[in-house]
C-alpha cells in the first residue's frame, strides 16, 4: 500500500557561505518516517500560485516552527518585543494552509504553526507573553536542548489529543514567547498550561486540523506517547 506523502514547511536561512537554504529540523522527517508516511519538504516560493501544486502532491500538512508570524496578519501595530519575521514565509504558509483547509487535508500546526493556523482562521496572538502575563509564565527558557521537558499542560477530554496522551497531564518542551490571544472561530482549546497559557488548539468542524505549541517530534525518544500523535496523522492521511 502506498505510504500517505506529508509535506512539511521549511524556512529560508542564510549560511556563513552567504548561500541561502530551505531548512527545517531533522526531527519532523524522523517521526514522520516512523509513522509510516513519506515526509517531503516544501520550499519557501514567492509565486503563489505554485502553492496548489504542493497541496495536490500531498496528503497531510505539517506547519512547522520558526519566527514570529507578523502582527499585519492580526490587524495589530508591531510591538517591541515582537521577533524576527519572514513576510514571504507568512503568506507563503497561509496560503498552502488554506487551500490544505478547503481541501480537508489532515493538518497539524506545531509552535508558529499552531499560532499560523490561529491567525488565517481570523484569531490574534500576544506579541510576548511576559509583556501580558508574568515571568513566572516564562515559556522560552535559554540554555536547553531541544528533548528538555519545562511544564505540564492540561489536555480537555474528548478531542484528537486525547487519543495519544498517556494521561490528561502531560510534560512537554517550551521554546516559544508568543501565544494565542483570541482563539479563531471554528476552533477549540484543548489543551493549556495552569497559567491559562493555549497550549493545544483544533478545529471543529474538520477530520484533523490540530495545532499544539510545544514540539512533540523532539519528545518522542523521552516519551513514547508522542509518537502516537504523528500516528493518528498519518492514520488520517492514509483514509484522505
């Protein structure tokens, strides 16, 4: 049986050489693999257009993390703390979300890509969580690996996140400083931290469009549950 192809976004980073390159980390291709799916990258494109053409080769999306989204997206002025943007990537992304959204394709958002899906389904984010919250809500400590577990966040019941979790309370990485602020409509907080930090979003009128702001694909070696989330992706892409 063919093996569901899973594309995965990727950013443009300039190297020492000056030479710029279409990256993204080596754990999303890893898990992806284990599940059993074909994982592709998709470039970063200026045309557009181009974007209908990596949807239709595909059978689930994964967003993957990165910078910031630019508060353009949300009708919000730029504040201090925002960090680094990419404009094309932005719209780049959108893009490919909302034709993989009218398409039903399974979708999973991970860090700015959870807060990416957020944002084109009409939600806003903090531009800095400290700037609205405390620093004991710190969710970008320095000095860690990426596998490092930094809090506990909340899973509701009944929702796609349920099926992996090994317990309603998990412990799971942290490397961001933005966070959901309006949630979009049609969707749903299914997971948060217990300073009411979004930690998990999902879609409620689709099979599978999943949002979570911690990065599972660097857990899965410390904790076997999260495996069991890009499964149920995969799972889902094979019935597309």
């Amino acid at each position: 049986m063919k093996k569901p192809i899973v594309g995965i976004t990727t950013f443009c980073k300039q190297e020492v050489n000056n030479k710029h390159y279409n990256k993204v980390s080596c754990g999303y291709m890893k898990v992806i693999s284990e599940a059993g799916g074909t994982p592709i990258l998709i470039p970063l494109m200026s045309e557009l257009e181009r974007a209908k053409e990596y949807i239709d080769l595909i059978d689930a999306l994964v967003l993957s993390g990165g910078q910031d989204v630019s508060p353009a997206y949300y009708n919000q002025p730029i504040s201090d703390q925002l960090g680094e943007v990419d404009p094309q990537r932005d719209s780049w992304e959108l893009k490919l979300f909302n034709l993989a959204y009218q398409q039903n394709l399974p979708i999973l958002g991970i860090c700015r890509g959870m807060q990416l899906i957020n944002i084109a389904q009409g939600g806003t984010l903090y531009q800095d969580i400290i700037d609205h919250h405390n620093e004991c809500l710190l969710h970008l400590p320095n000095g860690d690996d990426e596998c490092y577990v930094h809090h506990e966040v909340t899973i509701e019941e009944n929702c796609n996140l349920c099926s992996f979790s090994c317990s309603q309370q998990i412990n799971v990485n942290s490397h961001h400083h933005q966070a959901i602020k309006k949630l979009a409509p049609g969707f749903k907080v299914i997971a948060q931290t217990e300073g009411e930090i979004v930690e998990a979003i999902e879609a409620v009128d689709k099979d599978f469009v999943l949002g979570v702001q911690w990065h599972p694909e660097d857990l899965t070696d410390l904790n076997p549950c999260f495996n069991q989330l890009f499964n149920i992706l995969i799972e889902r892409a094979t019935k597309k």
